[in-house]
C-alpha cells in the first residue's frame, strides 16, 4: 500500500490522525481563551476612559471592521 493509497490521507493511521487533530484543537482552544482574554481587557480599558476618549476608540474600532 502506497502511502496515498492511505484511507487517512496524509496519515499512517487513525490514531496518527486523532493525535494531530487533537493537537489542532489544542491549539484553537488555546487561540480562543487567549482572545477571550483579550476582550475582556480592552472592554476593561474601554470603560476605564473618559467619555470622549471612549467614543474616539469606538469610532476607530467601527472603522477597523470594514
């Protein structure tokens, strides 16, 4: 058997397989929580500024989007 003739693609096995999708689930968890985290902080610093500063950085975000 070639090694593209392989049921799993790229992959020996399916436990090859698992092992690297397990790991690329790590890594997305990983990206996730770290991002969360993020969020949190710059809604914290958002609140943290005045008024006016606030509506600027908002202004700017909206921006950001497009």
């Amino acid at each position: 058997m070639k090694d593209d003739d392989s049921p799993y693609g790229l992959f020996k096995s399916q436990s090859d397989y698992d092992q690297r999708k397990n790991v690329k689930l790590m890594i997305i968890n990983g990206l996730a929580f770290t991002l969360g985290l993020l969020h949190e902080s710059i809604q914290e610093l958002i609140l943290s500024l005045d008024p006016t500063m606030r509506h600027v950085l908002l202004v700017l975000v909206l921006f950001g989007r497009n």
